[in-house]
C-alpha cells in the first residue's frame, strides 16, 4: 500500500524560523521523518501516520521550548552592575583654636588626599557624599594643652547640621605640653547631599589641634585626619 508523502520543505519553514537552534531541530525533524518513511518503503510496510505525528509534535515542543527560552534571554535586563565604592581622605596642616571654652567649633580641612564621590564643602568643615549608602568615618586629631592645668576636650559628630545623638567622646590632658593622639570612628547611614562635621568643645583655649611641619626624621604631622568609605555595601 502506498505511503501518502508529507510535503514539509525546508524553504517554506525558514520563513518563520528566526534562530540557529530551531533550525537545527527541524533539520533533525526532516531527518527523522526522512528515515521513517525510508524504513517504510524499504520494509513495504506503512508508517502510522500517528506514530509520525507524534515524533513530529514531540520535535516542535522542544523547538518551542528553547525559542521561549532564547526569548527570555533576549528580554531580560542586563545584570546590575555594582556601584563604584566612594571614597575620600582629607586633612588640615593648621592648628586649630577654639573661639571661646565650652562652645562648640567645627574642625575645618584644607587638604584633599584622595576623592572620589566624597569631598570637602562649604564651609571646608563640610564633608558631602553624593551617593547613598553605608559610610565608615575615621578621624584622628594631634591634640596639645599649652597650660599646666587639667583640661577637657569633647569631640562629636554633626548630621546636616544637627548633632548626633551619643556620638561625643572626652579626653582630659594633663599639664602643659601634654600632647593626646585621639581616633574616632563612626558608621553613617546616608543619602546623596548628605554632610558630616566633626565638632569639639574646650574648657579651656590652651588646648588646641596641633599641626606641626616635617622635621627629620618626621614628615608632617597634620591636626586632624580623616578617611571616608562606603564600602560596607555595594548597591
């Protein structure tokens, strides 16, 4: 009995056919089909159109299945990419004074070590960031009490202006030339625009932030340091 010839050209598929591993699937189709109806009419036997069918159905559900997926590659987002850590390293090479004891002064710098993302304002006690995130701020401070009497000096943190909240420290110094090595460091949670002062307090004007130029075998030695990063979290 003869086999009824399934009319499926390549041409007439490559019309709708779109990418390289559908193609290779319908050659394998046309290739199975092939064999079957070859093995047909060398064993003079007729192939269930069914059975074919089947075959067929099952090769376009694989073809289907890799076109979505091809798809769903094309249509993602690209991947995040993770924000450049900022950064900034600054200094002051000039003494620092307070106007008057127990009255808050803002330490200034005047030099910018490293930048990025993070710098001085205006005024220079300023230290802006302009890129959200976590942000780690160390500081250490040369301190000296030119009088011979004990004294106090407090140290804290300003959030745009306003004073955060159990961020002082105190250091007593005893006698004159009683020089004090302070750090500090603090974790902050901020916006873009944001600033950050450090803000200190004597009780008496003999105390001071010391800077003090190079002299072998010493470089110089800055009143204040400070170091800004932000990388605690990328995105």
């Amino acid at each position: 009995m003869p086999v009824n010839k399934l009319e499926l050209t390549r041409d007439q598929f490559a019309k709708f056919l779109k990418d390289f591993e559908s193609i290779k699937q319908f050659e394998n189709l046309f290739a199975v089909v092939s064999s079957l109806y070859a093995g047909a009419a060398a064993n003079d036997t007729l192939v269930s159109l069914a059975s074919i069918e089947g075959r067929v159905n099952q090769l376009l559900s694989i073809v289907d299945e890799q076109r979505k997926a091809i798809e769903g590659l094309q249509s993602a987002p690209p991947p995040k990419e993770p924000k450049r850590t900022r950064y900034g390293s600054f200094y002051s090479t000039k003494t620092q004074l307070a106007a008057a004891i127990n009255t808050a002064k803002e330490i200034t710098f005047n030099t910018t070590d490293l930048s990025y993302g993070v710098y001085i304002g205006s005024p220079t006690s300023r230290i802006y960031i302009d890129t959200e995130g976590v942000y780690n701020f160390q500081t250490s401070i040369q301190l000296d009490s030119t009088v011979s009497t004990d004294e106090e000096f407090y140290l804290w943190f300003r959030k745009n202006g306003v004073d955060v909240t159990d961020s002082g420290s105190q250091v007593r110094i005893k006698g004159n030339n009683a020089e004090v090595f302070l750090s500090l460091n603090y974790f902050f949670d901020l916006k873009a625009g944001d600033y950050i002062e450090l803000v200190f307090s004597v009780t008496n004007l003999g105390v001071q932030l010391l800077a003090v130029s190079a002299a072998a075998p010493h470089p110089g030695i800055p009143s204040v340091i400070l170091t800004v990063s932000n990388n605690i979290r990328s995105y």
